[in-house]
C-alpha cells in the first residue's frame, strides 16, 4: 500500500442507480459541457458584434474552463466540509446570475471576464457528481456509471450546438446566455428536489483548513497525480477540436452553420458510442488494460489527421473520417483514469474529485489556446490535438507502471 492510500478500506456498491438518477446526474455533469457547445455557432458572431479577433473571440471558451478548473479546487474541499448540496446549489445559482451578465457585456474584455466567473460556478454541478459518485461507487462500477453518463453527456454535442444555432438566429449571441440561465435554473429546481445528501456528517471533514489540507495528501501520491493528468489531456484535445472547429470548418472549408451543426452532433455520436462500448469493456477488462490500449489508438489518429491537414490528401470528407475516429477515442481514457484515481482516496472523494477536474479543465484551457495562436486552420488544429495525445501516452508510460510487469490490473500500486 502506498503512501497516498485511504486507511479503511473503501465501502463496497450496495446502491444500484436508477435511469433518473443517472439522467440527474448526467445533467449535472453536462452543465459545463452545455455552456461551451451552446455557444460554440456563435463564436464568429462574437469577434463581429464586438469588434475583436477569432483568437479573442476563443479565448471565452478558455477562460471558461481555466474559471472551472479554479472553481472545482475550491468547491471540491468544501463539499467534503459541509456536504454535496449546499455547493451545488450556491454554485448553480451563481452560474445563473453570470449568464445573465454574460448577455449584457459591452466588450470581449468583460466577457472573458464573466465566462470564466461563468466556469468558476458551474463547476459545481460537475464536481459535486463526480464525488456523488465515489460516496457510492469504486473502481469499475464508478468506470462503468462515469461512461453511462455520457450518455446523457453526449447530447450537449448532439443538439447544443444547434440549439444554440437556433437562439443566435432569432434572439442573437446574448439570447444564448439567457438560454444557458434558464438551463441552470431548471438544474437548480432538479437538485433541490432530487439530490440525496451522500456525504453524512459523520463523514464529513471536521474543518476548512483540513478539507484544504487534502491537496497536500494528493500531491504526495504521484501515481493519483499521474492519473489525474490523463483526463485533462484528453479533454484537451477534445477542446483542440471544440474551439477550432467553428474556424477549421465553417471558414475554412466553407460549411454553413447548419452543415457545422450536423458535423458537430455526428461527431458527438462518436462521442456517445465510444462512452458505451467502454461501458461494456470494463466488464471484462480493467481499466488500465482499456487505457493503455486507447492511448496508444489516440496517437495514431491524430498523428494521421496532421498528414491528412498538412497535405490535403482526401480533402474535408478524409478531415471529417478522421475527426470522427477521433472523437470517439476521447470517451475511453477519462472515466477510466479517473475511476481508477478516485478509488486511492475515498475518503476525501470531492478534494480528489475536484483535483481531477480542475487538472481536465485547466489542461485543456491551457492547450486549446494554441489552436488560435498557430493560424486557427486545420493544421493548427490538428498539431495541437496531435501533441495532446502524445502527452497522454508519455504520462501513461512514464509516470505509472501500466507498460511495466504487473501493471495489467494493479498499475497504481506498484
């Protein structure tokens, strides 16, 4: 047993979930996924209405996952504190209120600003499902419900984009944050009504300073550390994709914004499908076996889709083949890494919850950036996603024993 190892053992599944548990939970964990792909048709519109650059425009969707990555480090520790629903609930409310700032915003200076205030309080619908998670769930049960959730995740990419395509239409860019505010109201109503209190006070953290302490705990244990990261740099290029794809396709190529909104749902198909074979995988096999396995995949996909921008062979429908291989890859490594990082620390299941969140967040909102940095075009995109991937295997085969003797079930420990 390692040093960051929890002192009791983990308590076993006694709770099986039913289909408006998992939907309420899913819920939870799209509200961040929502408000990015909501928005996403109107990035053009964005940098036209307020007079600033496609990168300036890209960096709203930055600074709202670098704002969410903040905001799960600091809600993580306090709903080990005080429990999972009070957060959520003053998170949400929050996130309403932003939203509605975010519809009045005279600059993209005061944008940035407010979507990253934006990130800050949604992450904790996100962060507080995620602990709801483990209060419940360990190992491959938690691989499997992570991977059912994107089921209910996947719809954000399935029609957000062309809801929100429908709102700029006929209200504007602005009546999409009014949109995203009447979304987490109706999340705020679900919760208050349907959220069980998982964390007991007998379990509870006995103060503040102890709840933040945690972050040391979790540093100390280099392999949680090394998981962590994992997520984060498969987010990141899913976010590679997310941010440069309104640019890559509908400027680059041409596409109109109904064709980008078709594209985009297809390939949150591949998202979807990709979530649900991992599902089923994780009743045969660990989860290390199904990510050393992915990663490896990953590389090689996004490796190819650089050629493929770089040269031009196949054109937009070789583009769209491979994005779509690639999509459906992202969904395998971060249930999976995560599942296998929470079970070290149960005990503090949202400081450890919040940790990998905000690693998923900040590392994608710091990558995703350089997609408008190197010239917003499909290589740009493709290099970045490429390098993500590449950083994901490095991490696996380097800072955790997956490749090495014994590292089939039992990597973390070795």
């Amino acid at each position: 047993m390692s040093a960051g190892d929890p002192v009791t053992p983990a308590p076993q599944p006694v709770f099986r979930p039913n289909a408006k548990y998992v939907l309420m939970l899913g819920v939870m964990t799209a509200l961040p996924a929502v408000t990015t792909d909501i928005y996403l048709p109107s990035l053009p519109d964005v940098a036209d209405d307020l007079g600033t650059s496609a990168a300036a425009a890209q960096m709203t969707m930055s600074a709202m996952l670098v704002g969410g990555a903040v905001g799960q480090l600091v809600i993580g520790p306090l709903s080990d504190r005080f429990g999972r629903r009070k957060p959520v609930l003053v998170g949400v409310t929050l996130h309403v209120i932003t939203s509605l700032l975010c519809a009045f915003a005279p600059a993209i200076g005061p944008l940035i600003a407010l979507r990253a205030l934006q990130g800050f309080f949604n992450a904790s619908a996100s962060v507080v499902a995620m602990a709801v998670i483990r209060d419940r769930f360990v190992g491959p049960d938690a691989s499997r419900l992570l991977s059912r959730l994107m089921l209910v995740i996947g719809v954000a990419p399935l029609f957000a984009p062309s809801i929100g395509g429908l709102i700029a239409g006929e209200f504007g860019w602005r009546g999409v944050f009014v949109g995203l505010a009447l979304y987490g109201a109706a999340l705020w109503v679900v919760v208050l009504l349907r959220l069980p209190e998982t964390l007991p006070r007998e379990r509870r953290l006995a103060s503040t300073r102890g709840a933040w302490r945690g972050y040391g705990v979790l540093l100390r244990d280099r392999h949680f550390v090394a998981l962590s990261v994992l997520p984060g740099l498969g987010q990141a290029v899913l976010m590679s994709y997310v941010v440069g794809s309104p640019f890559v396709l509908r400027e680059g190529f041409g596409l109109s914004a109904n064709q980008f909104a078709l594209v985009f749902a297809v390939n949150g198909v591949g998202l979807v499908a990709g979530a649900q074979i991992n599902a089923s995988l994780v009743r045969k096999f660990a989860p290390i076996q199904i990510i050393r396995t992915a990663l490896p995949v990953s590389c090689f996909l996004t490796a190819a889709l650089v050629v493929l921008a770089a040269t031009g062979a196949g054109g937009l429908p070789a583009i769209l083949v491979m994005l779509f291989l690639i999509m459906s890859m992202c969904s395998f490594t971060p249930p999976n890494a995560s599942a296998i990082a929470l079970s070290r620390h149960g005990e503090r299941a949202g400081t450890a919850a919040a940790f990998i969140g905000s690693l998923q967040a900040g590392v994608a909102g710091v990558v995703s950036p350089l997609v408008g940095a190197l010239g917003e075009d499909a290589l740009a995109m493709s290099t970045v996603m490429a390098g993500a991937a590449a950083a994901a295997l490095l991490v696996l085969a380097l800072a955790t024993p997956a490749y090495r003797r014994g590292g089939w079930t039992q990597p973390v420990h070795a």
